[in-house]
C-alpha cells in the first residue's frame, strides 16, 4: 500500500512496517477519519470494510455502532450520508448513544481528506491486531500464573489462543443465550399521522422509548374496536380487531407516565358513559322493583284469602312476573379491566359485557393468569376471548347467558421478569397463550436521559384525545358487531404475507422454533390493518374496505414485533431450541478424551451428543440458534460438481469454549 496523501492525521506510518501502539486519542483521530471518508466518498465503503475486516476493530464502541450502520446501508444499497445516516440510528435507537447527529459532522470535520481512507483504515486494523494479540497474552499469562489452575486446562487454552492468533481470525465475544442484539424500533411512521404524532412526543417528553407509547396506542385502539368490528380478508375468513399486548421494560422506566398519557381518552369516556346511562339504569330499576312489588303483593294476596279463584290468581300473578322478567335493567358500561383481577372475574364480567380491555402499566395480570389466586394456571378465558370463541359464562352465576364472540384486549408494561414467569408457566406455551401476544421489548433509556424536555404540544395532544375519543363513542354505540371487507388488492397482499411466512415455519428457516407464535402472524396483520383502517377513517367512511396500503404498514408493525418476539422467547426460554442451544453449550465446553476441545463440528456430531436428538432435523433450531448468538460460525462446503447428496456443512466453534469448564458459558 502506497503512503498517505499530505495529512495533518498525527500517526507516524511507514509501507509494510507495522506501526507503534498508537494511544486511544490517536486510535480515536484515526477510526473518526475512517468513518468521515466513508461519509465523504461513499464509493470506499466495500474496500474500507475488506481492509478493516471485523467491525469490532474499532476501539471506541461508537464508532463501531457507526460503522456497522453504514456497512449495512451500502451492502443494501442504500445511499450513505449524514441525514440518512443519522435516519437509520435514530430509528435503531443508537443515535443519542453514538453522540447525536452532531458527532457525525464531528467526524467528517476530523477527515483532512477521504483519499486517505485506506491509510487510516490500515491504522485501524492494526491497532485492533495488536489489541487482540495482547489481550491474548495477558490473559494467558494470568492463567499462568494461577497456582490452582490445572496444567491441562492451561496448556488447551493456550493452543487455542494461538491458532487463533495464527489465523488472524477474529472473534467477537458471543453473546449469551437469552441476550440479543440491537432490536428494531418501532415503525411509528406506520401508524396514523395523529397518533404517530403524539406517540413520538409523548416519549420525548417521558424520555421513554417510542415503543411502549406505540404499543399501547394499539391497546388503546383495541380497546374501542375489539369485538365490535371485525374484518373479512376474504369469504371464509374473518378476523376480530382485538389484540394482546405486551411491551416489557425494566423498573423506573416511566411506564405509569407513559400508559397514563395514550389510555386517559379512555377513561375519562368509560367515565361519561357510566354517568350518561345513570338515570336510564335507575329508571329500568325503578320499574324493575315496581313490577316485582306488584308481583310480591298478588302473592301476599294469595296467602291470605285461600278461598279467591286460584286459577284466576296465578294467571294473574303469571302476568305480573312475566312483565317483571321483560324489563331489563342495563349495566353501568364498562370498557376496561384492572389488572389484578381473577380469571374467573374476566369470565363474569365478559359475559356482561362481552367486549372489555385489561389495561395495566404492571404485570400484575400476568400473576393472576399464572395462578396467585389458585393452585394452577387458568388460561381458558384469555384463551377464548382471544379468537372470539363461544364462552361459557354461567359458572359464575346462573342469570349469566353464554356469550357468543366474546373479545379481550390486553395491554400491559411489565418488567421482563414477569414474561418470564409467565412462559414458565404450566400449558402457556402447548395452549398458545404464549403465542397470542405480540412482544414488545425496547432498551431502557436509564442513564441517557434528558433532563429538561419539551411538553407535548397542546394540539397534538387535543388531537389524540378528540379522534380517539370519538373512535370509543362511535363503536361503542353499535348495537351489534360490524365487519370491514378488504379490497381485493389487499387480499393479494395478505396472500403474498401467507406465501412468505409459510416459508420461514421450514425447519431451516427463521421462524421454524416459534411456529406456534408465527402460525398466527398473518392473523395478527389483518386485526392490526383493521385498526389503522379505523384510525385513518375517524369521523370518515370507517365501513370502506381496508386498501393494500393499509395492509402494508400493518406488515411493517409485525415485523418489528416478530423481531423482539424471538428475543423475547429466548429470554423467557420458552422455545425448545433454547434449552437444546444450552446442552450444546454444555457439551462442546467439555474436553474430547485426549483433552483437546473441539474446534469444528458437524450436525451429525451435535445429534451425537445426547440422547434428546435422534435426528439432524432436531439440533438445527439449536445449531441456528447458537450462530445467531456468535457462538458458532457456518462454513458451507465448496460445490463438488458432482452429483448426489450435498456435502453438510460444518460450524466452527469460537474459542471462549476452550476454556476451563465449570460454568455454563451462556450465561
């Protein structure tokens, strides 16, 4: 390589001599220059990324979360600049952790010129090398050095490090199973524009993640849809618009301030319902007693003269009760439940009402449903009233009809250790409790929080309120469930989704460990299309067909939400894959017979290793799994040109494996 252009970059390099160790504030001037000839000259990107190799070269975790960025945007194709830069890590939530938009600029202004971005990418690699070649040694020497380590473990590890080091190839450090990477953010531009609005400056204010603000929009929605308009994507197939929601967080992220701000419309119109339908209930009560008076006076009557007309008397009786039975006396309306409260309550109250919502900023639903109350698990209810199935609720009392479409909304923000306990659950999993919710599962905002932020805006807020409320009085007011068709180049798209996602149950494919959960999905975009249906058509023709469009940002939602379901049954370990990955783990931490770890293996080799694996097809969502999770890495066999069965591929095991057992190293 032929030396820099004039610079004023202050790091001493020669052609083919291997400079000094430079000091971080040097390796920092160097990796900024990297990234701001990328940004200068957007055509060197696929040659810096060749020289640099491994993201992880940079030092300052930053610059890597940059540069991993404008690697993805230009092996996608996709033009590389500041604004758009700036644009994808907002999105991803990184851009208040790299420094703001400004530090981009930052870094182009630290750039003398972009000819010279193989020089300071070579600057880069190097110091990298030189890093990884002393962490290397440091920690050999330690293990040296320790009295109490055994000479073989010692010795393995050692050999491991330098073939490592030998072939110059370089290992992240894995990430641990029930950990994940960088999750999507949620697609606010997707939902209506008043309520994207007001979902992005409600978390600007909270200083909270647009997720949870959006996630409970959804519940907010479902609460004024769910059960009482359906959707039909085709004959045939129908879909109700209530959904289960779930958005995790950690404790002191702002969930109350949050969950208060997208579900007071709701409140505040359950409670003008309740005090519009008083004096109607007290009139139907009033006349209710009265009949039933009339009724207790015949009968007195009776009593005491034994000698009237008794065929008379009970006709007349008869009459009095049957006009008694006809006045109905309404229920004070109720459009949510609490939290804490029992599923034999939900079930009761489901069959006065048969649409209702269960709001909570806690997870305290989730320790009814997993059985505080009881000795086991109670799961029929949130079953059924998820799909609308025929609910028996005259268990609870006799006067209780059975209730045909019942529908339950769920949106609650408990802390991750609740979801947990609930995929711990007996049945939540083989039921499909588990796979009726759609997770939500942000990064906390803890320690990067501003402290003075802006109010959300009074007509932003006014807005939300007035549309949301007049969507809660609207459908409220339907005397009986109605159906939205879609249009037929909406039928196409779901049809086109279908396609795609049966694909991805293949054994080899994404979502093959969580087909419960994906066997639902398409299900799951319709009820979201219904809902952004309704939220664009408030005060318009809401009964109109759902249009492609519409279809269309309902599948960009769900994929947001499948990405931080995998993660989020990872966490819980409710995928069997997961407990499969950890058995792997086990076995290739333990050494082979002549002390030696393995290096490479094959799947045949890992159905080998336990009697739970009887064949390949049943360690892939595991060998899948692992990869994912830097764990292993896959060398597809070159093609023979010859015919027959194609040769199995073959993982290569990172070294932290070679470690001296003891712990189990996923964790």
């Amino acid at each position: 390589m032929s030396g820099p252009a004039t610079s004023s970059l202050s790091i001493e390099y020669a052609p083919n001599v291997i400079p000094f160790r430079p000091e971080p504030a040097e390796v920092k001037a160097a990796e900024q220059a990297v990234i701001g000839a990328a940004l200068l000259d957007p055509a060197q990107v696929p040659a810096l990324a060749a020289q640099l190799g491994d993201p992880s070269a940079f030092y300052h975790p930053a610059h890597e979360t940059i540069w991993r960025t404008i690697v993805r945007m230009a092996d996608g194709e996709r033009p590389v600049d500041p604004v758009l830069l700036a644009g994808v890590l907002r999105a991803q939530g990184d851009l208040v952790r790299i420094g703001g938009p400004g530090y981009l600029h930052t870094c182009i202004a630290a750039t003398p010129t972009a000819a010279n971005g193989d020089y300071y990418a070579e600057v880069v690699r190097v110091a990298a090398e030189r890093r990884r070649i002393n962490s290397a040694t440091s920690r050999l020497a330690h293990m040296a050095g320790d009295d109490q380590a055994d000479l073989d473990d010692v010795r393995t590890a050692a050999l491991a490090a330098l073939a490592d080091l030998a072939s110059g190839e370089t290992w992240l450090a894995p990430v641990p199973l029930g950990s994940h990477g960088t999750l999507p953010t949620f697609p606010t531009r997707a939902l209506p524009g008043w309520v994207g609005t007001y979902v992005e400056a409600v978390a600007e204010f909270t200083q909270t993640p647009v997720d949870m603000a959006a996630t409970m929009s959804l519940a907010a929605l479902s609460t004024a849809a769910g059960g009482r308009v359906g959707v039909e994507i085709r004959p045939g197939w129908r879909e109700q618009s209530n959904l289960y929601l779930v958005c995790a967080m950690p404790p002191a992220s702002r969930k109350s301030d949050v969950f208060a701000f997208m579900t007071g419309p709701v409140y505040r119109v359950e409670d003008e319902l309740r005090a519009e339908s008083r004096a109607r209930i007290i009139e139907a009560e009033t006349a209710k007693e009265t009949a039933l008076a009339e009724v207790d006076a015949l009968m007195a009557k009776a009593r005491k003269n034994p000698d009237l007309d008794r065929a008379h008397l009970v006709a007349e009786i008869s009459g009095a009760r049957m006009v008694a039975d006809e006045i109905v006396v309404p229920p004070s309306p109720r459009l949510t439940l609490s939290g804490d409260i029992t599923p034999e309550t939900v079930t009761h109250q489901l069959g006065v009402h048969r649409c209702l919502a269960a709001l909570s900023p806690e997870g305290d639903l989730f320790d009814s449903i997993v059985g505080r109350y009881s000795s086991k698990p109670n799961l029929g209810v949130f079953l059924q009233a998820h799909k609308g199935e025929r609910l028996q609720a005259d268990r609870i009392t006799r006067e209780q009809p059975t209730v045909d479409k019942p529908a339950l909304t769920i949106g609650v923000t408990p802390q991750p250790a609740v979801l947990q306990e609930l995929g711990a659950a007996p049945g939540a999993r083989d039921r499909g409790l588990l796979a009726r919710f759609l997770y939500s599962l942000p990064p906390s905002n803890l320690g990067y929080r501003k402290i003075r932020t802006t109010p959300v805006p009074e007509p932003v807020a006014t807005t939300y309120d007035v549309r949301l409320s007049g969507l809660l009085r609207t459908l409220t007011a339907l005397d009986e469930p109605v159906v939205v068709k879609m249009t037929e180049a909406a039928d196409l798209a779901i049809e086109k989704l279908q396609e795609k996602f049966e694909v991805q149950l293949r054994p080899d494919e994404p979502l093959a460990h969580i087909k419960d959960w994906a066997g639902k999905l398409v299900g799951h975009i319709a009820r979201i299309a219904v809902l952004l249906h309704l939220a664009d058509h408030v005060g318009g023709d809401w009964r109109a067909p759902v249009e492609a469009a519409t279809v269309d940002r309902a599948a960009e939602i769900a994929e947001y939400y499948t990405a931080h379901t995998l993660a989020v049954f990872d966490l819980i370990a409710a995928d069997p894959a997961t407990e499969d990955a950890h058995a792997l783990l086990q076995w290739l931490q333990r050494p082979k017979k002549d002390g030696s770890h393995r290096t490479h293996i094959k799947a045949h080799d890992a159905v080998a290793s336990s009697r739970r694996f009887k064949k390949v097809a049943d360690v892939e969502p595991a060998l899948a799994l692992l990869e994912q999770h830097g764990w292993l890495r896959t060398d597809q066999p070159s093609a023979s040109g010859q015919r027959g069965r194609p040769q199995a591929a073959t993982y290569r095991v990172h070294p932290a494996l070679s470690t001296p057992a003891g712990t189990d190293p996923s964790t």
